[in-house]
C-alpha cells in the first residue's frame, strides 16, 4: 500500500525564546499568512506552549485559519 501524502509548508515560524511574547508573536505571525508554527516544550516549557495554543485558538475564532491550514 502507499502512505497518505502529507503537505507541510517549507517555511515555519519559530518560537524558540518568546515566552510571554508567544501569543502575540504567533497570532501576527498567523494573520501575515504562516501555518507552520515550529514549538516544543525546550523552547520555553510550558509558558511557550500554552502562549502558542492561546494565539491558535483565537485563530480559529477570528476565522483567520482553521485546523485543516
């Protein structure tokens, strides 16, 4: 059998540092038309990953993108 393709943009927007500043960052990033958000627990522990979750939450609310961008 063949696998399912999977298309992922080449280009991602990292969080690696932003802390705090993650929601904001992430949501302008979201708005200027990025849909890979690169993030992981050592770029900043919990506060990044829930600071990304937050700005893609509202993403979704303001229709700006949805789960299948």
């Amino acid at each position: 059998g063949s696998a399912a393709a999977v298309f992922m943009p080449w280009v991602g927007y990292g969080t690696y540092r932003l802390g705090r500043n993650a929601q904001s960052a992430v949501q302008a990033a979201l708005q200027t038309g990025y849909r890979h958000i690169d993030t992981a627990f050592v770029y900043g522990g919990q506060t990044t990953e829930l600071q990304v979750g937050h700005a893609l939450r509202d993403a979704f609310r303001q229709k700006i993108c949805n789960r299948h961008d």
